[in-house]
C-alpha cells in the first residue's frame, strides 16, 4: 500500500538497520517496529511520515498531513530529533489547531477523548503503542478502531508482549493487515476454562509467526538484520539489593484462619498491596539513607552554572509512597521534580524539563507514568522505593537510563 524509497532520499543520519526499515516501512504503507530499546524508533517514525507524506498524493481527499501520537512527557524527544533531520513538527490538543499540511504531534488522551479527529490526517504513527494496554481491553479495541479512514499506519514499541496474541491481534487491526475476528478464527483455540485465555492451534503456529513477520519488525540489535552491532552493545547493569527487616508477627492469616508463621510470599494483587503498606515506612527510611549517601558525593559536583551534576530518579508505586519520599527531600533540602497524573500535562512536562535541565535533583514518579519512552540517560542512578506488580512496567523503567 506504500511507496518505494530511494536509500539517497533518507536522511543521512540515520544507521544502515534503520534506513532499511525505513524502506520496508514506507514500501508497506502500514506497518508495525517492534524495535528493543535504544534502536532509534524515534528518528525512523519521523522519516517514516516525512517520506510518506512527500510520495502522497496532494489530489487526494485528505490533506498532506501527518500525525505521530505520543504518551504523556514524550514530545521533547521528537521535538529534538525532528530537528536534527531538519523536520518541522506542531504540538496540537485540538482538532482547530489542525490548520495546514504537515507533521502534528499529539498525546494519547487527545485522541482518546475525542478533541482530536484522526479523519484529519494521511499518515498516522502511534509512538509506545504498549502504553494502550493500561487504558483496559475494551478501549484499546476501541481506540485503535478510530483510525479506519486513515490511508497510511505505522506503530512502534519496544515491548509488543509477544505472549500476549490478543494484543498483537489488535495491532493487526488497527493496520488493517487482518480483521481481529478473522485472525481469532484463523489461527486460535478458546480455553474453555478460562476467559480470553488464547492458544495458537499447533498446526498453525509456524503460520502465524510468519504472518507476523511479513507487517511487523521485531528487532533486538542491528545485526538481526544483517548490520554491525557496534555501538548497540550495552555495559553490564549494576543492580544493588537493600533487604528491609520486617516483623514476622504481622503475619498474615489464611482463609481457614491458620496463621502463617512467616511474612512474604505473596502473588496476589490485594496481598501485594497490604504488604506495601505494612513495610512502606521501613522502605522509605531505607531510602532516605540512599539519598543521604549518594546527596554528599553529589553536592561536590553541584556548581551554580551547571546545576546538579549527578542526578537521581526515585520509583514509587502507591500514592502515599510518593508523599512520603517528597517529604524526605523537603526536609534533606533537596528539590526534586515529582510528577503524579493529578498534574495537568503544562505541570508534567514543565517538572520534567526542570529536571533534564539539572534545576532539580531527584525526579520521582511511577513507572506507569515516566516508565515508557523518556530518555533519562543524563542520570545513571534509579532507586527503587518497592517494585510494581507489572514486570513490564519496571523492565521499562530499567532502560530509561540502561
């Protein structure tokens, strides 16, 4: 549904695996990067759109208009790559801001709560496209049905759940590659026994990955394609365990009202959550003497000009975690950038380029929120106040500065 691309028509920034996934792509017209971390899926959307927009038909119905969707505190990033390829971008919340050809850039929820028509545009790329999955099954089906009318889709996301074939299935159709019903039809088996639960049929297995295969691109290094790897190899990760003593006599109870003689060893969602809240003090405390420790060396590379030299990023999980780690930086004197989804999108991003701008120390927030896409890499030291109930969020959260 595409068009094919001259290799001198890309922007000469951009590396050998990228350019060539630039070419599949846009050859494709609708297709899908699932392209691991750090591999440059932001350069090659904008270039996917660009070329797109510049083989488009200017006679067609719809105007030469692009549009990249973003999660929330993201748009720095496109904003300073759309400038390194010389690529002139808008941030817009409304469709009336929508007023000539070009690329848009927007947030998930503006499309989501209808202040923005995605009718208005040709060429559409869902940047993190993942981050769907936290809006719940139904709007995430819903969500992706909204661009039906849109001749060119690309998506992109480093984690595509690849043993979760619903949400595969709806990517498929949001490209329009397959319907979502004839793919379930097609290559699944129900679960009797359990709700939603899909299994491929064996004897469709091999056909379905390579279905896959032929919209989607799952990438880990360059050399999966055929390019040198150097540059893309990473040093080792440092991850430093601070076990927290607990009072064993707190716990719990049984169904059958059989004590147990031992805390931990929970799995459950609501289990979880008490255990958070019975050891949240002694957790917090652990990482006030972490702050303390890593704020002296940090202090001696502070200047006036250069702001604070070496940085932090606090994780937290709960609410009341994060009123409490605020309140160990206020009373150490530390400022901080600390970003909660009751702060109107102008608050979040202004935190957040506080921080980048070494104005602030620490940056806290939840992994569900800053966890995705951010490039936080001026800092290289995380701590973790308690670890989320979804891998996906905290292995997200690890490659914001791995």
């Amino acid at each position: 549904l595409g068009f094919q691309v001259a290799d001198d028509e890309i922007h000469p920034l951009l590396k050998p695996h990228q350019r060539f996934q630039v070419r599949w792509a846009v050859a494709g017209g609708r297709r899908a990067l699932f392209d691991h971390f750090g591999l440059g899926k932001t350069m090659m959307q904008l270039e996917i759109v660009r070329l797109t927009l510049a083989k488009h038909d200017p006679f067609e119905a719809v105007a030469a208009r692009g549009l990249i969707v973003l999660p929330l505190g993201v748009r720095p990033e496109f904003v300073t790559d759309a400038a390194k390829l010389g690529i002139d971008v808008r941030f817009v919340r409304w469709s009336d801001q929508v007023d000539r050809p070009g690329i848009y850039l927007t947030n998930y929820e503006s499309v989501r709560d209808g202040r923005l028509d995605p009718g208005l545009f040709s060429v559409v790329s869902l940047d993190e496209a993942a981050v769907l999955r936290s809006y719940g099954s139904k709007t995430f089906q819903q969500f992706l049905t909204l661009f039906d009318q849109v001749p060119y889709r690309f998506l992109a996301t480093a984690t595509p759940a690849p043993n979760r074939f619903k949400e595969l299935i709806h990517y498929a159709g949001f490209l329009g590659v397959m319907d979502t019903g004839q793919a379930l039809t097609r290559f699944f088996q129900r679960d009797s026994t359990q709700a939603n639960h899909l299994t491929l049929y064996p004897h469709k297995e091999r056909e379905f990955w390579l279905w896959l295969n032929t919209w989607a691109a799952f990438v880990t290094k360059p050399s999966d394609l055929g390019f040198d790897d150097a540059g893309y190899v990473l040093p080792g990760l440092s991850i430093e365990w601070h076990p927290v003593a607990v009072d064993d006599l707190q716990a719990d109870v049984d169904p059958d009202g059989q004590g147990r003689l031992f805390r931990g060893g929970v799995k459950g969602l609501t289990q979880s959550a008490r255990e958070k809240r019975l050891t949240m003090g002694l957790r917090i405390a652990e990482v006030r003497s972490l702050v303390e420790q890593h704020a002296s060396e940090a202090w001696q590379t502070a200047s006036f000009e250069r702001g604070f030299g070496d940085q932090l990023i606090v994780w937290c999980d709960l609410n009341d975690e994060q009123d409490a780690i605020e309140a160990v930086f206020a009373d150490l004197g530390l400022p901080v950038s600390s970003i909660r989804g009751s702060l109107d999108q102008v608050e979040q991003e202004d935190r957040l380029l506080a921080w980048r701008r070494r104005e602030t120390y620490a940056l806290i927030g939840k992994p569900v929120m800053l966890g995705q896409r951010l490039n936080l890499q001026p800092c290289n030291t995380a701590i973790y106040a308690g670890v989320t109930y979804k891998f996906a969020d905290t292995m997200q959260s690890v490659h914001r500065i791995h």
